[in-house]
C-alpha cells in the first residue's frame, strides 16, 4: 500500500511539472488556429482558422528573420562541426599545449553570454576602426560568431568518441600510403560520424536559440533573427501570427526527436541483433 | 657472424636515439638488418623495442640519429612514402569497409610507373599510373587467399574472429608489396592454440614472399622460434644480437640470459683462463680472455646439469632434492647445494629430500661479464659531512668543500631497502629482480631517474614501492675534475 | 633546406596541426575580444590609461543592480534546483527510469527558441493574470533554465551505480538516511554542474526580463548591452564586463573546489555537458 502510495505521488508530481512546461506552449498552438489579436481577451477563442498560417507566409520581415536564422544556423553548424572534428582529432595526438587549448576553448563556454557578445562587438569595431578592414556587421559576421560560440561543444561531442577508436587507425592510414588530408577523411572521419551528427545538432540549436551575441552584433543594417526580430517587435506590435511560428517549429523539433530516437533504436536493435 | 656486404643492408639504424619527455627509450643504437631476413625485436615492456619498430614506420621521430632504408636516408620521410608497411598489434582494420575494401585501401593509392615521357624540355620523365580496378582485384585476391581468406571478401570486418582480423591486417599489409614488413606484437591478442598457427603460417608467409619481416615480440619462444635473427633489448640498448640458437646458448650477459629460457644465474670469479669459481667450488669451463679473479656471470642452463645418486664418483657438488615434477620426458627438479638453488631438467628422477650429485660440464658453464659492479652517480656535497645524490641527502663523513662535484661509487651490497618509504632516505619503483642463486639482484629506479643495482636475500616484486637505506661507510667519492664534468650523460 | 630539417627533426609523426587553425581562431575571436574588453574598461577617450571607467560601475546604482541580478540568479538557481532534483531522483528511480523517453520529454522545450517560448508563457501569465514584473521574471527564468538544471542531475543519477545505495540499505540505513549519506553527495557533481548551467547564465538572460519583467527587474547584461548601444558609454561597459568576467572565474573556482569535494570515481563522466 505504502508503495503504491508512493508510486501515485512520483507520477502526480512528474505530471505536475511536465504540465507546466507543456502549458504555455499548448497554449500557444491552440491560439495558433485563433484569429484573436491578443490570448486571452474577452473575445476568447473566436472562430478556428488558418489564417495565421497564412498571415505568417505574408509576413515578410518575419519570413526574412526565419531564413537568415536558419542560413546562420546551418552555415555557423557546419564550420563547428568541420573546425570542430579536426580539433578534436588535433587534440587527440597533442601531448603539451592540449591543457591550454581545451582551456581557452571552454572559455567561450563558461563566460557569460553578455561578456562574449561584448567581446565581438569590441572585436568588430577594432576590425573596421584600428585595422581599416570594412567590416559589414551582418550575417557573415554573425556566422563568424555563431562559429565560434558552438565549435567547442563539437569538440565536446566528438572528443570522446576519438578516445574509444583504435589509436592505430590514423596511422594505418599512413601506413598505406594516405596522406594526412586522406587519412584523416576517409580513415578516422567515417568513424565520427554519429558524434559529428550531434556535434552539429547541438550547434545547430545552440545558434538557433542564441539572443545576446547576436542582438549586439547584427549591426543596424537590420538583419534579424527570429530571437532579436520578436524581441524588438515586442514592445510594438507583435504580429499574433508569431504563434504559428512557434507551432511549427514545436512541430518540427518534436519530428525530428521521434525520428532520431527511432532510427536510434533500431540501430540499437540491429547491434544486438548483430 | 660475417660482415654482410653493403647492399644486403636493407635497413640501418645510426645513433639512433629517442627521448620522451625526458626519458630516454632508445640509447644511442645501431642496427643492420639484412634483406631476406625474419629478425625480432625481442625484450620485456618499455624496453623500447616498439619505439624502435615506429621509427623504422615513421610514426615516431628519432631525437638524433638516422635511419636508411636501402641505402636511402628516410629520417625525414613521412611514412605514407615509406617502403615499408605495418601489421599493428590490435591490428586497426577500417572499421566502416568491408575485408576487400580494407585490404585494397593501400593499392588504391599506389601508383606504379608505367614507361617514359618527354616533358616539353624536351627531358625524360617517369609516368606514373594508379592501378586498373582488375589489377587490384587480382592482388587483394591474391593476398586473400595466402591468408586463407579468399571467400571473406564481402565480409564486416568487425564479424570476424580476432584470428581472422589478424590475418585480414597481415593481407593489407603485404598487398602492397612492401621491401619490409613490420610487425608489431601481432599475435598479442590471440589465444595459445590460435598463436601456435599462426607463427607456423608467418614462417611459412616470410618464406615464399622473401621480403624482410621485423617482428617485435617480448615472447622469447616465438622469438626464438620464428626468426633468424633475434635483437634482445632493454633499457633502450642492444644486449645481443645473433641467431636463437646464439643467444640461448651464449646468452651475452646476465640480462638475456635470464629473459631467454630458463636458466640458473650464479656470480662466479675466473681463477684464470678455462677456470672459474662459483659455491665455493673450482670448476672447468671454455671460457678465457678476462682478467684474474674478474668477477663474472655465468648462466647454467637447467638441461646442462646432470644429476647423479649420493653415492656416485661423479658430480662436482653435492645437494638436496627440494621439489620434483614429471614433465613428460624429463623431471623438473629445484636442488638446493651450497646454498644455491638450481633448477634442473633431468631423466633421473629423484625424490625431494634425497641427497644427489651435481654435475656440469665445461661446456654447460656459460661466462658472461658483469654488466655493472657498482652504481655510479653525479652529487655535490651540500654542507658538512653530507652529500646529495639521488634527490636525496646522505650523510657522509667527508673533508670536501660544500658545492663540490663528486662522483658516488655505492656497492650493490651497501644498499637495504625498506618496504615503507618512509623508513629510507629517497623513495624508488623495483623495475627488475633476478635471481642469482644465493642472493637476488633487484633493480630500482629512483624518482630522479636513476637506476640503483641492489644484492640483497629479501624477495622483492617489480612495482614495489619502496625506501633506500644507503649504509654509509661503504660509499667512496671522488672529486669530478671540472672538465670531466660533461662526461656523464 | 636545413631549416626544414630542423624543425621536423624529433617531431614525431602526430598530426596535431589540425587543432592549428582552431588555435588561430581562439587567438583571434576568444582571446583578442578580452584582451579588447580590458583595454576599453582601463583606456579613457583619448587612449590614455583611466580607472574613471570603475568609478562609473561602481557607483551606489550599479552596485544595487548588481545585487539585484546576483538575487535574481541565486533564486533561479534555488528554485529551479528544487524543481528539477525531485524530478531527476524519480526519473532516474525505479520503474521511471526504464523510459528515456519520458525524460525526454522534459526537455523537448529545450530545443526551441527560447524568445518564442517565453512569449508562449507571457500570454499564459497575461492569461491568467500575472502581472510583468519581480514573479513573472522568476517564473520565466525558472521556465527557461529548468532543462539546465534537471540533465546534469538527471545524467549523474542515471549513471550512479545503484550498489552504493543497496549497500547503504543492506547496512541498516532507511531510506531518508541513505538519501542525505549517500544519493546527494554522489550527486553532488550533477548538482554543481546545474548551478554553474544555470546561477551564471542568468547574468546575460536580460531577453526574459524584458519581455517579464518591468522597470525594476532590470539586470546587469542588460544594462551593459544598453552601455553598447550609445558609442559614448564602451568604456563603462567593457568595465562592468571585465569585473562580470572575475565574477565568472570566481564562480568557476568556487565550482572547481565544490565538485573536487564531491569528485567520486564511479561518477567520473558524471555532469555531462549537455
């Protein structure tokens, strides 16, 4: 009885919190098919509809926010994911001097967020000001920061996976004629693969979400992501088609959970198959 | 062994020597191995027989020295350009390709010359050309089948047998027609039965491919078994070099007497020419050339004593019986005379606690020279009657000025270790222990990288942590003459 | 010809050149930015050397917005570690932990934008009635860092070898006891992994305060991204910048000394890192 009890009041508590989380955005995807301006005036829910959806897709600014998000997050993922793995493999086969890249590497990921922004605003103008290079604050820039702020967390990802390969394979590689470049491609990369996929999935969302590195350095040439474009659009109007935004992107976020875990599993199934 | 002639040379290492981080794992060494040869690189871990083996691959760097192969000085040389290729010890097969697709990875990037060309100079140049997907077919099929792999072709290499990767590494390795095969402890990670096979298919391998194989083992059977020339190292130096049966029967010191087969290792001095003296006893031997009562080591083998009843006229020593085994064809027996206990192989049996007769023969008794007789150090006196050696200060009585430089002589005897390092003066590791019959030579290595030769009756175990006691009257100093003073090291 | 020889004598066959470029780009876009900080905080207009910059920061207003975010961020970290703690121990606890899913499910927010799902709980705030300002701020932070908190603790549970505490039970302690003798301080690690994911990154989190809070829940990455939005006031940003920059090595060394107490060998890959 004691134990039942218990197990009643775990589930009550986990359920609890689980609906806290999931409140405000199911909220938000409901409202989603309201026409309502605001959640939560006397209007109510008003009548279902699309005509967010739509409103969203006409929605230039927004629309222009979403693709330059996405282009530097993409781009940003990619050159982690690249600089990243040959750090990582780099690393491996350093003996002095290791400590201190993984030192300073880890700044990037201890230091406030507000400090690194800091950093690359100050970089930026000692770029353009004190070097005379133009410097257009915009998305090459930010890609250029994105890079930087999410490589550790490849190296992160894909270090480990190096230290359980058999120490030999590079030199194999070697061994049998393949240079550097070639070993380290078709030899030792082939082998990171998974750890380089979530290498750049994290990267990939850390750019996504980031806010205070990118809102002190887009630059006054008005490029936005969605982070700083809603933020800035919050205290005027914010257009309510934001919340088929979120809907989709909750959506997409929830896919791409359920088809990795799947293919996971059956990875996993086959191996013990295997 | 005959002065081969320059172009049997097919590898040579000169003055080669490594230091990692301050350790030196190879000392100043020099090799040839000659083309055709099946030679081992035989000795116990960390005696820098791998290292050796890398820089001959051009995974390590020699510190100094030089390395050729065919003549040609390949230091420099990258290993993806070198002529030569390696088994590894876990054998590191591609994981992500299959067994044909592993095997022919190095004949992809092969290229072989394919005739001449006039460049628009007008001069001659080579052409080079990759092989035809037939031609690399035809080889890895080749190969597969000297392995006794030919239908594993389409087969996950991660499904095979450990006995079965391994030769899918051995096939790799010599599709690309390498002058010399490398090979790196390759049957560490088989089992016995799997071993025995495989060392019989290598000899066979080396046979009809006729290339050069070194072979790095710290097994001494397969060692001597396998090759025909075994390389004993330790400590980074070269102890012996020669033919298995040389190095078995006319082991060159102590050292590799003890690491090759079993053996009774006993401190003698030579009387004179073909005379030594051991247990208190004169015995003949075939050895001369050192000098009148040089101390010396000499190695008995346990099949080189016969064994005689209590009662026989035969025997230069007389013992006691304390254990014996049947081993088959012959009797392994430990018999303890003059305070020395033998190991001995005999088709006498005898039962433990019997008296017996010993006998050597002359050409049982293997002389070896002394590796060291007393261990040397760099100190400087530090203060009145004290001196500092070994990151430690001992007290000694001495009229020298503080800050001199001296030299420490410490006799192997006036050493006693401690079982807690508290108790001694410096801390140290034991890194070796052999047994000399009466007493055991324990080999330490200090926190200051210095080795310490012991004579001592406790039993010690390598690893042991442990402190040393120095007994003070027995250590002699001598100034070190400054210009002597880069001498050492 | 000789040099090259030189330098490849006695260098062994390691390809640490991979991590070269990475070394590069750590020079140039971590080191260089606080190296730029410290010269902004310490240089007056006219390139001189000046402390006039630290006058300004620490002014009574400063001080009082610093202690207010240092407030701010330790009853974040409170609360959500009181939130996500039960919830790791019954995630991680029999028969809870058979499902990695549900787990996950906690922290499926985590890879959606956070501005979007804070606009998601200010509606439901506005909703249900909850003024911006002091608790909405909390409630936000609390909603946005909770993920932070809960994996490190959830991961280090998960990985705790469940021998400590049969052990603990075999020899005659109850539950409560084997709790406060043996779960918490193996989990230790997990915990101070969560502070450090959570106290810190509230300095710069001023997008919740924002789009929560009113004018008296202001914090200091605000204010300092304010200081670099008008070119007359760098010198007084890259000044509380660099003394945010000691707070951040303080907290690290504070962290490093707690989770070297705690530094159990079963739990050495506990705190993972996202």
């Amino acid at each position: 009885m004691n134990k039942k009890l218990s197990l009643i009041l775990r589930w009550a508590f986990l359920i609890i919190v689980l609906v806290a989380i999931y409140l405000p955005i199911a909220l938000i995807v409901v409202y989603s098919f309201s026409a309502e301006k605001n959640i939560g005036s006397e209007n109510g829910f008003g009548e279902f509809t699309f005509s967010l959806y739509s409103q969203l897709f006409q929605n230039s600014q927004l629309m222009e926010a979403t693709l330059n998000t996405l282009i530097i997050g993409v781009v940003s993922a990619l050159l982690a994911t690249f600089i990243g793995t040959f750090t990582a493999v780099g690393l491996y086969y350093m003996r002095k001097g290791k400590k201190t890249v993984n030192f300073i590497s880890q700044i990037t990921v201890v230091n406030a967020e507000i400090v690194t922004a800091v950093g690359f605003f100050l970089l930026s103008i000692f770029i353009r000001d004190v070097l005379s290079i133009p410097l257009n604050k915009g998305i090459g820039w930010l890609i250029v920061a994105h890079t930087v702020l999410t490589t550790p967390y490849v190296i992160l990802s894909v270090g480990p996976r190096l230290n359980q390969l058999n120490p030999n394979l590079y030199e194999a590689g070697l061994d049998l004629g393949a240079g550097p470049m070639r070993s380290l491609f078709t030899v030792v990369m082939p082998q990171l693969i998974s750890s380089m996929i979530s290498g750049f999935a994290l990267a990939f969302t850390l750019s996504l979400d980031d806010f205070v590195v990118t809102n002190l350095n887009k630059g006054t040439g008005g490029v936005n992501t969605i982070s700083t474009f809603v933020y800035a659009n919050l205290k005027r109007n914010l257009d309510p088609s934001i919340r088929a935004l979120s809907t989709i992107i909750f959506v997409i976020v929830l896919a791409v959970l359920i088809v990795f875990n799947i293919v996971k599993n059956k990875k996993q199934k086959a191996a013990q198959v295997g | 062994m005959r002065e081969p002639r320059v172009l049997d040379k097919i590898i040579e290492v000169k003055n080669v020597t490594k230091v990692f981080d301050d350790t030196t794992v190879i000392d100043e060494l020099n090799l040839s191995i000659r083309r055709g040869q099946f030679i081992t690189l035989l000795g116990p871990s960390g005696c820098g027989k791998t290292t050796l083996l890398r820089m001959i691959a051009g995974f390590v760097a020699p510190t100094s020295g030089n390395i050729y192969i065919e003549g040609q000085d390949v230091t420099t040389i990258p290993p993806y350009k070198r002529p030569v290729n390696t088994v590894f010890q876990k054998y590191a097969l591609f994981p992500h390709l299959n067994v044909f697709k592993n095997v022919a990875f190095g004949l992809k990037l092969k290229k072989v010359p394919c005739g001449e060309k006039l460049n628009s100079k007008g001069e001659k140049v080579e052409q080079f050309r990759k092989f035809t997907k037939e031609e690399i077919e035809q080889k890895v099929n080749r190969a597969l089948r000297l392995v006794g792999l030919e239908d594993y072709g389409h087969r996950d290499v991660n499904s095979l047998s450990g006995g079965q990767q391994q030769r899918v590494a051995i096939a790799r390795a010599i599709v690309c027609e390498p002058k010399v095969l490398l090979l790196d402890e390759p049957l560490g990670a088989l089992d016995l039965k799997m071993r025995k096979e495989m060392q019989i298919e290598l000899t066979k391998m080396h046979r009809e491919l006729g290339i050069t194989f070194i072979y790095v083992t710290h097994d001494q059977e397969e060692a001597l078994t396998m090759s025909n020339v075994v390389v004993v190292l330790n400590d980074g130096l070269i102890q012996q070099i020669g033919t298995p049966k040389q190095v078995y029967d006319e082991p060159a010191n102590a050292f590799v007497a003890d690491f090759i087969g079993e053996s009774n290792i006993i401190s003698g001095t030579m009387i004179k020419d073909f005379s030594v003296k051991f247990l208190d006893t004169v015995f003949v031997c075939e050895d001369k050339g050192f000098a009148k009562n040089e101390r010396v080591d000499l190695v008995i083998r346990p099949e080189d004593i016969d064994v005689f009843p209590e009662n026989s006229e035969q025997g230069q020593l007389t013992g006691t019986v304390l254990s014996a085994v049947f081993k088959g064809t012959y009797y392994e027996m430990e018999i303890e005379a003059n305070g020395y206990e033998f190991t001995v192989q005999s088709t006498t049996e005898a039962r433990p606690g019997q008296k017996v007769k010993l006998l050597i023969k002359p050409n049982g008794i293997h002389i070896m020279k002394k590796l060291r007789t007393v261990n040397e150090f760099v100190g400087e006196v530090s203060g009145e009657n004290t001196v500092d050696f070994c990151g430690g200060s001992f007290e000694i009585p001495t009229t020298l000025e503080k800050g001199t430089p001296v030299k420490v002589y410490v006799p192997f005897d006036a050493v006693e270790l401690t079982d807690d390092e508290e108790d001694g003066e410096i801390g140290a590791n034991v890194t070796h222990v052999l047994y000399k019959g009466s007493y055991y030579q324990v080999q330490i290595y200090t926190d200051t990288d210095e080795d310490f030769y012991i004579d001592t009756t406790d039993e010690w175990d390598i690893d042991d942590r442990v402190g040393v006691k120095i007994n003070k009257s027995k250590i002699r100093l001598e100034v070190i003459a400054h210009e002597e003073e880069s001498d050492e090291n | 010809m000789k040099i090259k020889k030189l330098l490849k004598r006695g260098n062994d066959f390691r390809p640490t050149f991979f991590a070269f470029p990475y070394v590069l780009i750590c020079i140039i876009f971590v080191v260089l930015p606080l190296v730029l900080v410290l010269v902004y905080a310490f240089m007056d207009d006219g390139g001189g050397f000046t402390l006039t910059n630290f006058v300004e920061v620490f002014t009574k207003d400063n001080l009082l917005l610093l202690l207010k975010t240092l407030g701010i961020a330790a009853l974040t970290t409170v609360l959500c570690l009181l939130i996500a703690y039960p919830t790791a121990l019954i995630l991680a606890s029999k028969p809870f932990n058979r499902y990695v899913i549900l787990a996950l499910m906690f922290i499926i927010p985590m890879w959606m934008n956070f501005v979007l799902r804070i606009i998601a709980l200010r509606s439901l705030l506005y909703m249900i009635g909850v003024d911006y300002g002091f608790a909405a701020t909390i409630i936000g932070m609390v909603y946005d860092f909770l993920p932070f908190m809960l994996l490190p603790i959830y991961n280090v549970l998960m990985e705790m070898d469940k021998s400590y505490m049969e052990a603990a039970t075999d020899l005659g302690a109850n539950s409560f006891l084997t709790f406060f003798k043996v779960t918490l301080p193996l989990s230790l690690k997990g915990i101070i992994s969560g502070i450090t994911m959570v106290f810190m990154p509230v300095f710069s989190a001023y997008a919740i305060t924002g789009m929560l809070g009113d004018t008296n829940t202001t914090i200091i990455g605000g204010k300092i991204n304010g200081l670099f939005e008008m070119t007359s006031t760098w010198g007084v940003g890259s000044a509380m910048s660099f003394v945010l920059l000691i707070l951040v090595f303080l907290t690290m060394l504070l962290g490093n000394v707690f989770s070297g107490k705690g530094d159990n060998k079963p739990l050495a890959k506990g705190g993972a890192n996202e």
